[in-house]
C-alpha cells in the first residue's frame, strides 16, 4: 500500500518534471508565479521560451496557456505558439521586432534569422505592411518563419484588442489520425486547419520542439505566457471534454492583479472558424 501511495505522489508530480523546466534566451525570464515573461516594456526585445521537453507529433495532444499581450493599445509587437525542428534545435530565434522572434522581414527573401521548418500561431498587435497585417490584433497561422499571411482572424471587428491588460485562454489541439490542428482564443475557435505536419512540414520527423517567441521594436509591451495544461490522449477521442487524461493535468496559481477575458469561459469546439482573408499583396 505503501508503495502504491508513492507511486501515486510521484505520477502527480510528473507533468510539473516534464513539463515545467523551459530554455530560455534572451530577455525571456521566469516570473515569481510560474509565468515566463518573453519581453519587458522595453523597445527593441526578444525572448523566446522552450520547454525542454518535445511534443510527439504521433500522438493526440492539447495543451492549453495564459496568454498575456499587454496593457498598451498602441505597443508592440506580438507572441507566437512555436514549433519546430530547426537546425539549430533550442537555440533557434528569429528577426526581432514585426517578426515576433520567430520569422524573418520579407517573405520573397529567405534569409537572416527565422526558425523552419516550423508552424507557428502569431498574435500580433501591430499593424506591419510587410506581412500584410490588417489594420488591428489578430491571430494567424504561419509555417517555416515566413510572418506573411493572407487570413487571419480578428472575431470580425476591425477593432480587435488584445492588449486589454487581460489573460487570454490559448489552446492548442492536434489530432495525428485526421491531421486537424485546432487553435482557440478565449472560447472561440480562431484557426481549423489539416496538415500533414510529420510529412509536408518536419521531414519525417515526430518529435519536435515547442514553446513561445515574441518582440518588440520602437513600440513595446510586457508580454508573458504561463502554462496551464498539456494532456495527451493514447487513442482519438470522441470527445475530448469527457476523455480521461494520461497525465493529471497542471495548473499554476492565478497571476495577481489580473483578470481573464469573460469571452473564455465557454468551451466552443463544435464550432466553425471564420477567418478574414487579405488579398495576396494588399499594402493598407
């Protein structure tokens, strides 16, 4: 009995093992409450964060983050969700500023610092024309540290703000059998998409590494992250609100001082995305 006890304590701290220890470069620092801040409010930044351990790309997985943007409506530049299998493995950064730490400046040159192969899910509170930015915060899908993109979703206001001085619920979700990723924001579903990542985007490769990027340029804010929950699944789920996990799942305490966004307190994965798409080009 004893011994079953132990085993018990042991599984339950696991996620905190596995999960908890991150590589991080730059200005990237541990918070007192288990968060990671990326950037200070201060021009000209970067910090990315990686958790140490990868994510297997052959199994069912969502994890779920706090994401925090800042308080300043006119600051800079955004976060991207990363992963990838670069060369440079956790080392890899990309350009600073409109890039976010992850990609490079023009999508025509592939040159500089920029992470690929990779996917990444940027949100991004400045307007910038050479990625072809509408004129507001929103998120989009990248791949291979290009930040250029011609959809995004901004929950169809051309005011959109995500520097609200607020937490915003981020979940990530991959099913390996029907290659979907599944990305929502505070109870929306903000990208659906298939993809056969292991073949098309990593070579081959099952294993890759993830974590958070983010910048600053002339405009800046505090941007930070902390990590709710990782859970993985042994079969497909039918559902993944009533599926058991394999691991218990890890909560952190609140972050002082700050609220959630009322729109993420509703699970909505029935849903379809509506994505707002930007003609090839368009220079606003």
């Amino acid at each position: 009995m004893r011994i079953f006890t132990i085993f018990l304590f042991l599984l339950n701290l696991l996620p905190l093992s596995v999960f908890g220890q991150y590589m991080l470069l730059e200005d990237a620092l541990n918070l007192d409450n288990g968060c990671i801040q990326l950037t200070p409010d201060t021009p000209y930044s970067r910090g990315i964060a990686y958790n140490k351990t990868k994510l297997d790309l052959s199994k069912y997985f969502e994890i779920e983050f706090d994401i925090y943007l800042g308080n300043k409506e006119e600051g800079a530049d955004g976060i991207t969700f990363v992963m990838h299998n670069d060369h440079r493995g956790f080392r890899a950064m990309g350009t600073w500023g409109e890039c976010m730490g992850y990609g490079r400046w023009l999508r025509e040159y592939a040159t500089g610092n920029f992470i690929s192969p990779s996917i990444a899910i940027e949100f991004d509170t400045y307007h910038n024309y050479n990625q072809n930015d509408p004129e507001c915060d929103h998120v989009a899908y990248l791949e291979n540290g290009s930040n250029y993109h011609t959809k995004y979703w901004n929950n169809n206001k051309m005011d959109f703000d995500l520097e609200d001085n607020k937490l915003h619920d981020f979940r990530f979700r991959w099913n390996p059998e029907k290659q979907d990723i599944t990305v929502s924001l505070d109870g929306n579903i903000v990208y659906q998409g298939k993809r056969n990542l292991i073949k098309d985007v990593f070579e081959g490769n099952t294993e890759v590494i993830w974590g958070f990027t983010a910048s600053t340029g002339r405009a800046s804010n505090q941007q930070f992250f902390c990590l709710k929950r990782i859970t993985h699944y042994r079969v497909p789920p039918k559902s993944i609100k009533n599926v058991k996990p394999v691991l218990p799942n890890l909560q952190i305490k609140p972050t002082d001082g700050l609220t959630h966004n009322k729109a993420g307190t509703h699970d909505q994965s029935a849903e379809t995305v509506q994505l707002t798409e930007i003609p090839m080009g368009n220079k606003r």
